[in-house]
C-alpha cells in the first residue's frame, strides 16, 4: 500500500467525516500528510493516532492569514504539496425564505472563499505535476428541496474546478472533482436541525438512494486516493461521482 510514497498531501477540514477517512487512506498509502481543521484537540489526537508522517495545523479558512500560515507550516515540515484536497465546508438547510444574511455570508465565506483561496495560497507551494481535488456535490447538479444556499455554494465549486482545471494544466497540475451523494457524517448534525429533522433526511436520502444506504466516508476516501494518485494521470477536469446512484434517480 505505497501508491503516494514520498508524496505530500494537505487535506483541510480533517477533523472528522471524509477529511478525515481522506487523510488516513492517504497516510496508509504512504503519504506525508498535513491535516487541518478548527477544532485544536481533535487535530492533536488524530496526529497522535496516526503516527509518523503528520502534521496538523489548526485553521480557519476563512481567515487568509491563517491559510497562509498553513501552507507555510506544511512546506517548512515537509517540502512542496504534491496532492490538496479541499474539502472543508459546512452545510446548514433552510427554505429559502428562512435564509438571512448571517447564514448566507458563512456558508459562502467557508464553502466557497475559503475554497477558492486555499487553492490560490497553496499554489507557490505545489509540485509540478500536482493534484487538486474538490469536495463537491450532487446538489450541484439537481434540485434538493430547503439547500438552495448550499446548492448554490456547490454549484460554484463545480464550475471553481472546470475553470482550474483548465487554467492550470499547463502547469502540470491536475484539478479534479468528487461529487459526493449523502454520506454518513457529522456535516448534517453540525447543521444545527432537531435530531428529528435529521432522522427523516436520512430515512429521505436512504429512500432516494438505489443502493438504499447513506455512503461512508472510506468509500469517498477511495475516490480521492485514486485521484491524488498517479493511477489518475489522464483525468482532468472530470466529476467523479461517489454517490450510489444518487443522480441515476432525478426529482
């Protein structure tokens, strides 16, 4: 299991769910890998699981002097990124009547800017070739009732990773994204909604869903693990779907 060996990885939003599945399947490959997320003491203890090989950085990404900080951290520890998964973000669902200003500017503030300057702070500080690859979702590409504003934040990390993938392919570096179906994680449970509401979303999703369950992070992590390999080198710009078959069903 050495498919990344010797390779540099930053994952950001490590601190649980496919992050985190992320970072391990990356490790046990072989990578050195730098993990970053808010949460301090969850950073330190997944440092301490995993062993060698890791650095964790605590980072808010939508704080530009932090994402410098973390690539400075990560390039100090061990060198040029070689693989950047950019998979931090937070989901909060609501009418469209119930969406305020608050609500609006931090979903787009960590879905979408911190997104979109990770990748720009890291880039003196990628290899060439390199591989980027996005979190994105199926609610980029259908309708889901009480998501607009997370849709929304989706749709545009589809259309980020079109536009790098083309921009940055003369240099080597391959951009690419994994549109993800509902996964069991905590991102919904961070949400806010009654325990209630969650149940029936995911008795909903299970329902939608042709394989009749909720996806686990290791399945998205494999994903990933394909596409910061060298196993990827021919794909570029595509949208992998780790979702069951959730888009085979439209509403």
């Amino acid at each position: 299991m050495s498919s990344l060996e010797g390779k540099v990885a930053l994952v950001t939003g490590g601190n649980s769910g496919i992050g985190l599945a992320t970072a391990r399947a990356f490790h046990a490959n072989g990578a050195r890998v730098v993990l970053s997320g808010r949460d301090r003491e969850t950073l330190n203890e997944i440092s301490r699981q995993l062993g060698q090989r890791v650095l964790a950085v605590p980072t808010d990404v939508t704080k530009l002097d932090e994402i410098d900080r973390l690539m400075a951290r990560a390039y100090e520890t061990f060198g040029k990124l070689d693989i950047l998964f950019v998979n931090a973000g937070i989901f909060k669902g609501a009418s469209l009547e119930e969406v305020d200003e608050a609500a609006f500017d931090e979903m787009l503030n960590v879905n979408l800017k911190g997104a979109y300057f990770t990748v720009q702070k890291a880039l003196p500080f990628l290899n060439e070739p390199a591989s980027i690859i996005f979190n994105g979702s199926v609610n980029a590409l259908t309708g889901i009732v009480d998501s607009s504003l997370y849709t929304a934040n989706k749709g545009a990390i589809h259309a980020l990773s079109r536009a790098l993938a083309a921009e940055l392919i003369g240099r080597g570096i391959r951009v690419n994204t994994i549109t993800i179906g509902p996964t069991a994680t905590r991102l919904l449970t961070r949400s806010g909604s009654s325990q209630a509401l969650l149940d029936a979303q995911d008795r909903a999703r299970i329902n939608h869903s042709p394989l009749k369950r909720l996806g686990l992070p290791e399945e998205v992590a494999r994903v990933a693990l394909f596409l910061a390999s060298d196993d990827s080198s021919f794909v570029v710009g595509s949208e992998i779907a780790a979702d069951g078959g959730w888009l085979l069903n439209t509403i």
